[in-house]
C-alpha cells in the first residue's frame, strides 16, 4: 500500500511509472557468465559499506594508525574485527572478479566493436582496483605494508628525470618514511580511487544499457533472455546473497593480514618473507627476476628495478588496453558484433590469452621463489634462471599450443554465426518454457 502511493506520487511529478515499466520488462541475456561482471559490482558495494565503517574507526596518522587498526579487535568495537576482515577479503575477491569477469569478455570476444571503450574503462577499473587495494593494504603501517610501500617507493624513484619527484608527490617528502605518508595513502584510498572507480563504473554500466548486452545464440534462429522481474532481479539478488555468504564465511573462519604477528613498521626491518596480496604478487616476481644491472641512458643512469616494477606492467597493461583494436587489425574483423564468440573461435585470441595467463601465473609462482628453493632443495639462483628462460620460452609454447588446439577445435565444430536480423527473441518464463517476443531487442 505505501509502495504503491510512493510510486503514485513520484509518478505525478516525474512520470517515473513509464520508466520502472520499461525496466522491469527490461530483457537480460540468459547465461551464467553474465553474472560475472555483476560479482565484482557487488564486492565493490561491500568494500563501500565496510569501509565507510572503518573510516570511523581508524587514525589517519603515521603514529597512530597501526594501534587504531589492533584496536579494532578491541571490545571498544564489538564487530570492528570482522568488518575489517570483511573489507580485506572483499578487496582480494574484489580484483579476482574482475579478473574473471574481463576473461569471459577477452574470450567471447565481447570486447569487439562496439564495444571497445567499455574494454577500455573496465581496464582503467582493474588497474584502480589493484591501486586502491595496495594503498588500503598499506593504511596499517605494519612491518608488512611499510616494506611494500618502500619497494614501491624505490620503483618510483627508478623514472627517469622525474622519479625523485614522483616519489616525493607519492609519499610526501624525500626522506622515506614520510610522517604524512599514512595521509597520503588515507586520501587516495578513502576519496580519490573509489570516487574515480565509482564515477567509471557509471560510466561502464551506463554503456551496458545503451549498448545493449551481447548475446550467445542457441541457434542461428534464436536468441534467448530473460525478463527483468521477476527472473532476472531474483537471481541478482541471489549472487548478491552467495557473495555476502562467501565473504562471511571467510572472514569468520580464515584470518587475512593479521598486522599484529607483524609488529610495527620499523624502516630499519625488512621481514623476507614478506608477500603482497596475490594480485600485486607477479609485480613482486617480476622485481626478483628482474637483471641486477643499470643501464644508462643518455648518460642518465636507470635503475634495475625500472623494467621489472614499471615498464613491465605499463607495456601489458597498454597491450591489453589497445587489443580491441590490435585484434581487429590482426584479424581484418572491423564489423560490429553483438553476438558472442566460442571461446574457440578466433585462435590468435586464445594464443595470446594462454601466453598472457601463462607469464602472470609464473611472475606471481616467481613472488614465492625463496620459499620455493627452500621447499625443494634447490639454490635460489638455479631457480631464478629456470624461472627467467620460462617466463620468455612459456608463453610462446603455451600460445601456440592453445592456438592449435582451438583451431582444431574449431574445425570440428562449426562456428556458431551471427543471428539474421529478424531472429525471434525467446523469453524464459517462470515456468521454465520460452515465449516468443519478436525481433531480437537485446
Ligand atoms: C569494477 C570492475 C567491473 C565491474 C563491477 C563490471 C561490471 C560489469 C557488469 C555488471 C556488466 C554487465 C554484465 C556482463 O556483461 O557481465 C559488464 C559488462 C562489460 N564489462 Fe565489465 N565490470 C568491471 C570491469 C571490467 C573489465 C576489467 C573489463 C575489461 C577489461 C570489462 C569489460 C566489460 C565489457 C566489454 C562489457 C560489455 C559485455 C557484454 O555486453 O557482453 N569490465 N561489466
């Protein structure tokens, strides 16, 4: 009752009735995998609730910080422990589903035109996400994230004519550690990065609903969806549910960055067997394998780290943020798409994935390596030599194999092909049969 006079008065005054009319009847396409992307927008929702929370609770300042975090587990806040448990596990599940989420879109092909900005921003989101998570990880000021922070503070250092800049903006000052380094970290993490992911995220889903989904075709007929209300919304609701109970689950029973085993960050101490989180690990493997030798350039010197901690990732990240386009010219497809690939439909494509899959998987295997020669009784050197000849002969062996294989694949199966125009849409009713809604509406 008081439902229906609240959408009676915004409907008066904003005609707002057409709009939830529209929404509601709104089709969504009728796969699994589109519910990737929408797990990466709820852990997102979750790191916002949470974290909001532990604004409350936490000291910004480089003195004081690491005892508001310990405090947390105090009885002065009842659930301050799990809701920072809460926030970290969000955070690591947070850059997974993206990760994933950008896998169904890499191998369907989904980023083909029209659809190459969205790519674009959505790997702008991956990039903020893993910055954000890394200066969150360092907000505690632990033994841990203060030897995080200082060998990104060294990577900084390593640009060439602006580094001592760089990282002077970065951490406040020259002198490493900085008292208003918590502060800094404190504004990027808490206004600055979530705000630009927030307005980006806008701007992606804005792009999803004028765009329109892609679709699978169950045959070339046919495209399948479902309706918004009820179908669609209710299992929405429920993937929001499953990821509340995931990270419930796991905040209660496995315990993330216990900063009291820790101690302080003393910046004469470096713990060695110091690890990040795991997707700021294939940096850390890339720094040890990274050559121990300057380069000078125009008799400017470069440090070693400056390859392995930024040209590195600098030149995967432009690669993947121009593939659409790279793709495109690769393959002579410049046609617009609005139905999705099988994954074994374009071979270059999955060549280029498994080499991409192949190297981050090693450099993050390569974060672990001290660990991994002890493990296995082998010497450190011996292994980093074995690891440094895979991470060049891997992804070669790995894309061609994974190339041949979808190509045979494909031969097998003929591809699916795009839908005529005039293909029917079939919409999923509740009682598991489909209706006909006439010309495919996306
Ligand atoms: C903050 C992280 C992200 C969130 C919350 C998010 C969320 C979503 C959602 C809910 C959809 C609609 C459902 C679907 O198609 O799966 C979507 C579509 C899309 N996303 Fe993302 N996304 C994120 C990051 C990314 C990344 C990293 C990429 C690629 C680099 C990407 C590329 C795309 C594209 C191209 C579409 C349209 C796909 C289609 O219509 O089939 N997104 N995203």
């Amino acid at each position: 009752m008081i439902v229906r006079r609240a959408a009676g008065w915004l409907d008066e005054r904003f005609g707002t009735n057409a709009i939830v009319h529209v929404t509601l009847k709104k089709i969504y396409p009728d796969h699994w995998s589109f519910y990737l992307g929408e797990f990466a927008l709820y852990f997102f929702l979750v790191l916002v609730g949470t974290g909001i929370w532990l604004t409350f609770a936490f000291d910004a300042s480089s003195q004081n910080a690491y005892a508001s975090v310990l405090a947390l587990a105090d009885r002065s806040h009842p659930i301050g422990y799990v809701i920072r448990q809460v926030h970290h596990w969000a955070a690591v599940c947070f850059v997974a589903a993206i990760l994933v989420h950008m896998g169904r879109i890499f191998f369907t092909g989904a980023f083909r035109r029209p659809r190459e900005l969205n790519w674009m921003i959505g790997l702008c989101m991956l990039m903020l996400a893993s910055f954000t998570g890394f200066t969150g990880y360092s907000l505690p000021n632990d033994g841990l994230s203060g030897t995080g922070l200082r060998i990104a503070y060294s990577v900084a250092l390593s640009i060439p004519l602006i580094g001592r800049w760089a990282a002077g903006v970065f951490v406040g000052g020259n002198d490493f550690p900085t008292p208003q380094l918590t502060t800094h970290l404190y504004t990027l993490h808490v206004y600055f990065l979530p705000v630009l992911i927030a307005a980006l995220l806008g701007l992606h889903l804005a792009l999803v609903i004028y765009q329109k989904h892609t679709q699978f075709v169950r045959d070339p007929a046919h495209v399948v969806g479902r309706r918004f209300w009820p179908d669609y919304a209710l299992r929405t609701i429920a993937a929001l549910g499953a990821t509340l109970a995931v990270l419930a689950l796991l905040a209660t029973f496995f315990e993330i960055n216990p900063v009291g085993d820790y101690g302080p960050y003393r910046p004469w101490i470096v713990m060695n067997g110091a690890v990040p989180d795991w997707y700021a690990a294939f940096l850390e493997g890339s720094l040890r394998l990274g050559p121990a030798t300057e380069f000078r350039i125009a008799g400017h010197p470069i440090p070693p780290v400056f390859w392995p901690g930024l040209v590195l990732p600098t030149v995967t990240f432009l690669f993947l943020l121009l593939w659409p386009f790279i793709e495109a010219r690769l393959t002579g497809d410049r046609a617009p798409h609005d139905v999705l690939q099988r994954t074994t439909a374009v071979p270059l494509r999955v060549g280029v994935g498994a080499a991409l899959i192949f190297d981050g998987l090693l450099l993050t295997i390569a974060a672990g390596d001290d660990q991994t020669a002890a493990t296995l009784h082998v010497r450190l050197d011996t292994l980093v030599w074995v690891y440094r000849i895979a991470l060049f002969a891997g992804p070669v062996i790995a894309g061609v194999l994974a190339a041949r294989i979808a190509a045979e694949m494909r031969a097998r199966v003929p591809a699916g092909g795009e839908p005529p125009p005039d293909a029917v849409l079939l919409v999923r009713n509740a009682r598991g049969g489909y209706e006909e809604e006439g010309p495919q509406a996306g």
